[in-house]
C-alpha cells in the first residue's frame, strides 16, 4: 500500500510533536545555549541558576572538567586550563605564533598542520576542546527540556572563513549535535531584535565579544534580515582589552622579561576585572602580589579608554568599510544594535554611538541576544514554525573563482552574494584532443591567481578528445547556508564528472581579508591593465600553436613565399607576445590573420573536396529531405 504525502517537510507539527531544538552561542569567553519553550525564547540555566557557562576546558590525567569549576584552575594549572579556544579554530600553528606570549601553553609541532595542544589529559585539538563545550551545554539542554534534541543552530563570526567554519561543525559533530546551521553571530542579534522590536529599515550590528568582532549592515523588510556588508576581526576582541590592561600593569610594576604562564592567568584575570569594575566605576584598585611581582596601585576609567583606543578605532574602521560596501551613509542606519560582553565597555558605546551618530540598542542582555536569535531560527528549521515569517539572507565576504589560462581569476561568485547560492559557468578546452582539465579553486578580488588565495585543486578526466573549443565543461560552486563551498565540474557532451568540498585546514586570517579587500581597491586600474595584457598573450598562443598545427598538416597548399610571409608574422607576433603592450600584440595577431586568410581558405576547400570524394551533390539533398 502506498502512502499518501498530506504535508510538506518543515511545517508546523502538532503539540505533542513539538521538536527539541536549540540555539547555541559558542562564545570565546562564555557560551549560551537557549531554546524556544511554550513560545517564548529563553537562555537555559545550569544546576545552579547561572546561565552563562565559562568557554574553560581543563584537562586532568582520569578526565576533563569545564566551566566555572575550570575556571578556578586557571591561574595555578594553566597550562591545563584551555581558555579562548574560539580564536584557535581553524588556525595554523604558525597563525598561533603570531600570538606570542599571549598564549600559556605549549603547542605540539610535529609537521601536524592542525596544531595541537599537550596537556596531562594528552595532546588536544582546538576542536577537540570546544567540543567538551558543546558538550556540556547539550547535557543542560537535554536535562532542562527533558528530552533528545533533533537539532542545534550555532553561531559564528560573520567572518569566520571556511577552516573556522568547518572546525566549528567537526566540533559539534564530536559532541554528538545535530547542526542545522552555522548562523552568523550579527544576523543571530537581528533575529532577536527584529522579531522582538518589531524594527525595520537597515540597522548595523556591532558586536565586540570576547576574543571576536563583527560588523554588519542588514536590511529587515517584513521578516526578511539580508546582510548588505559585513565585516570584522576573528583576532580582536574583550580579551585584547585585558592584554592592554595587563601590559600597563607590568610596565607600572617595572616589571622585565617574558612572565611566565601563571603570572600571564593572573594578570589577564586582575585586568578582567579591572575592566569590568570600570564599566561602573570612576576607578578601581589593583593588588599584584606574587613572587616575581609586587605592585599596587589604581586604574581609572580615563587611563583605560587611552589603553584601548587603538583598538576601538580599529572596529570603527571596519564598520567604515561595512558601510562603503553596502554603498550607504551613516545617515541611511535606522538602528544600531550593541552584542557582546565587551559592549558593555562604557568607552566603546560612546564611541560607536558618535561614529553613528545615534543611541545604540542595548535593550536585550548583550550576552544573550546571540544565543536567543539563534534559539528562534532553530524553532524555524527543526518545523516547529513556518519558515514564511522569517527569511535569513547572509553573504560571503570574498569572491569565489577559477584559474584560467594564462593565471588568470574567473570570478564566478561576487563578494557580497548572499548564501546560499549556486552560481554555474561554461568553460571549454585550450589544445586539440584534451581529456582532462585541472580546475584550481581561488579566492579573492584581484585579477590575477597569484594575488588571490589557492583554496583546492581537483582534475576532471576521462572525457573523450575532442577538437579544441568543442567540449562543454560547466564548473559549479555551490556555497550553503553555512558558508561552506563545494566546487563541481562535468563535462555536458560525455557526462564526466568530479567535484571537491572545500576544507582547508586553516583558513584566511582577518589581516589577509582586509589585505586583499584593500588591495583589490588600490590596483584595479593595474589589475584591470594586467588582464588585458594576460589574455592577449593567450590568445597570442592560441594562435601561434594552431598554425604551427595547420602548416604541419597542410603545409604544402602554400608557396615559398607565403610560408616566408606567414613566418615572418608569426615571428613578428611571438616577439610582441613577450612584451607589454596589449595593443600591440592585438595588431601583431590581426597581421597574422591577414595573411592566413588564402591558406585557410585553401584548407577548407581542400577538407570539402576530401569529404565529397566519391559522392555527389545529388546524394546530400536526397539525405536532408529523407529527414
């Protein structure tokens, strides 16, 4: 008996099929895991009634402890004590270096390109440590809903690349969750304030959390949150503020040398607090006293703001490029929306609030509003809500493309196209009888493939030879909802096919975006100069390589002084082909033509006479009527 399909997959289930699912904010100094209960989104609370958890990992010899209990460890067993794993997902070990003594542990370098950290508990992955954290924060759900949940929406950076991306799910894979998406951290706030307040028009979401910041421009129209622009640092965040802070101490203290990693714990945990106090206060007082230093003194609010000024003018330049990217003024934002611990920095409120010239929102706890957007787009996904309410479009921050001949950047997806997306184009072969083509996956704004970024290589074989031009090689890029890409080539006449999924193990450091974003503005007349040049030296050789093709096997239909004539064109072109000057080598291959006009004529009559020897005219017009 066969079964009748009465409803579409995603539709609204009845109450007693209400499907567990939750929204998870993987923070780098705390996370949150909420859910939608009896319609109302709410962040969930632990045994004893706290709801943020400490993004702490601490790893013993017989097991592992997280959150605040490891927390408490920080200071006397750090190199145990895993804390700010978020700003190593999908990091070199050499992207960590760059970190310096920021980093109190010891990094196991065996040629491994995923960097691993030893401890007592054995040597651990970044993705490794942030799954205990999903972990427990799936544990708390599961006991506070009373039941298994079907699925999980996790937030990241809106720039986190491909690598982080990627590690994020690995991680939620290893703490056995279902995603049923990556959500950008600022779409996630949007969600919860457009749904919440009711608000449209374009708004800006500055979050500054506490190793990450993100900035982006969204328009929300009748439930439809589309990222303009987006922006941001996956290395800036509430911690650099402490670091700040933790330096002047030393230097206060008079203090010379590396400190050493208990030394750097309580530091970082005396600034945190320091910070914190001053997000209240006028001045707060400081007590260092350990065996290598001794030091008390104050802090006030006036010489912190001058301490992280650096890197508050850093963010507001980001969202100065956010803004010329979606090509909109200060002006055209309606709201601006604060997300994140760090915002609740008096200094950094002022500042954004001066640089967009308006109050920013600060109406929903800063900590949660991430994790609650992400809890009512899981309400969404799992089919416990009509998708028609609420439309999520983000984007991607860099174009997508392929090399072509002569090193040359196709792009075939757009910086700034929303995701998910399918983008297709047609491609085809450069040398007679070709049955493989190499397909090098790149990205980046530049014109040429050496100044983008190599993300895969694949081949596509096993077509049959063709002449060429003649095979139809359609490349697709397919980028899902999570941001992740996937490249696919198929030759259309034979049916080949290959693909690859992009998983780099480390990715684009925000330095590299910005670079390249900068980059692609300041040489475009260069970039735009160097192409042309480029495919006039491809299609130089095109040409050369089919004449020498077309002498060899027909060289006898010209006289002596024909070849000299085409010889001497020919050379005339190879010389120009080495120069740069584009115009010049389009005169040189239009000589050439010119004087290969006769001999082509000649080959193709020649080719005619060949295919109607032994038949007659008579017989073809007999053939096309019969069809």
């Amino acid at each position: 008996m066969a079964l009748l399909q009465i409803s579409e997959p995603g539709q609204s289930t009845e109450p007693h099929q209400h499907r567990l699912a939750v929204g998870i904010d993987l923070g780098t100094t705390n996370s949150l895991v909420a859910s939608v209960r009896s319609g109302e989104v709410q962040t969930l609370p632990d045994g004893d009634g706290n709801h943020l958890l400490p993004s702490v990992v601490r790893y013993l010899k017989d097991g592992v402890e997280v959150g605040a209990v490891a927390a408490q460890h920080a200071i006397v067993d750090p190199m145990n004590t895993i804390v700010s794993v978020k700003r190593f997902m999908g990091r070199g070990i050499s992207d960590l270096r760059l970190l310096g003594n920021k980093l109190p542990y010891h990094f196991v370098d065996e040629g491994m390109v995923v960097p691993r950290i030893h401890t007592s508990g054995g040597d651990v992955s970044a993705t490794e440590v942030s799954a205990e954290i999903l972990k427990a924060l799936k544990s708390r759900a599961v006991k506070t809903l009373g039941g298994e949940l079907q699925g999980a929406v996790i937030t990241v950076p809106a720039y986190f690349d491909e690598a982080q991306r990627q590690a994020t799910k690995d991680a939620a894979s290893l703490a056995g969750l279902n995603v049923l998406r990556l959500l950008n951290e600022p779409t996630a706030a949007a969600v919860a304030y457009g749904l919440d307040s009711g608000q449209e028009g374009v708004i800006a979401v500055y979050d500054l959390g506490g190793g990450t910041f993100d900035i982006s421009i969204l328009r929300l129209n009748h439930g439809v949150f589309e990222v303009l622009a987006t922006g941001g640092d996956s290395a800036l965040g509430g911690d650099d503020f402490d670091h700040a802070i933790a330096e002047w101490i030393l230097q206060q203290a008079g203090y010379q040398g590396d400190p050493d990693p208990s030394l750097v714990r309580l530091l970082m945990h005396a600034s945190r607090r320091a910070k914190e106090d001053l997000s209240v206060k006028a001045e707060t007082e400081i007590s260092i006293d350990t065996d290598e230093i001794q030091w008390h003194g104050a802090l006030s609010c006036d010489q912190m703001n001058r301490l992280i000024e650096p890197l508050v003018r850093k963010t507001l330049m980001s969202c100065r490029r956010a803004l010329r990217d979606a090509d909109i003024n200060n002006e055209d934002i309606s709201e601006v929306v604060m997300v994140g611990g760090s915002t609740r920095v008096p200094h950094v409120r002022n500042k954004v609030g001066e640089f967009f010239e308006c109050e920013p929102l600060v109406s929903i706890d800063p900590d949660k509003v991430v994790a609650i957007g992400a809890a009512l787009q899981a309400d969404v996904l799992v089919g416990n809500k009509s998708d028609e309410d609420m439309l999520l479009l983000d984007i991607i921050p860099l174009s997508l493309g392929i090399e072509t001949m002569g090193g040359l950047s196709e792009k075939i997806i757009q910086r700034n196209t929303p995701i998910p997306v399918s983008r297709a184009q047609d491609f085809t072969t450069y040398k007679d009888g070709q049955t493989a083509m190499a397909v090098h996956v790149v990205q980046g704004e530049r014109e040429l493939v050496s100044d983008c970024r190599s993300l895969a290589h694949f081949e596509l074989r096993g077509f049959p030879p063709q002449v060429a031009g003649a095979p139809r090689i359609r490349v697709t890029f397919q980028v899902d909802a999570d941001g992740l890409l996937s490249v696919h080539a198929r030759e259309e006449n034979s049916g080949t096919e290959a693909s690859v999924d992009v998983k780099p193990s480390y990715g684009l450091t925000d330095d590299e975006i910005e670079t390249m974003l900068r980059a692609s503005m300041e040489h475009a007349e260069e970039d735009m100069r160097a192409r042309t040049l480029r495919e006039e030296q491809v299609e130089a050789e095109r040409v050369v390589e089919a004449l020498d093709s077309a002498i060899k096997a027909d060289g006898e239909l010209l006289t002596e002084d024909e070849l000299n004539s085409i010889s001497a064109r020919r050379e005339q072109l190879v010389e120009a082909k080495t120069g740069d000057d584009p115009a010049l080598i389009k005169q040189a291959i239009s000589e050439l033509e010119t004087a290969c006009e006769d001999f082509v004529a000649r080959r193709m009559n020649t080719s005619i006479r060949k295919a109607m020897k032994g038949h007659s005219i008579g017989e073809y017009a007999t053939e096309d009527e019969s069809k």
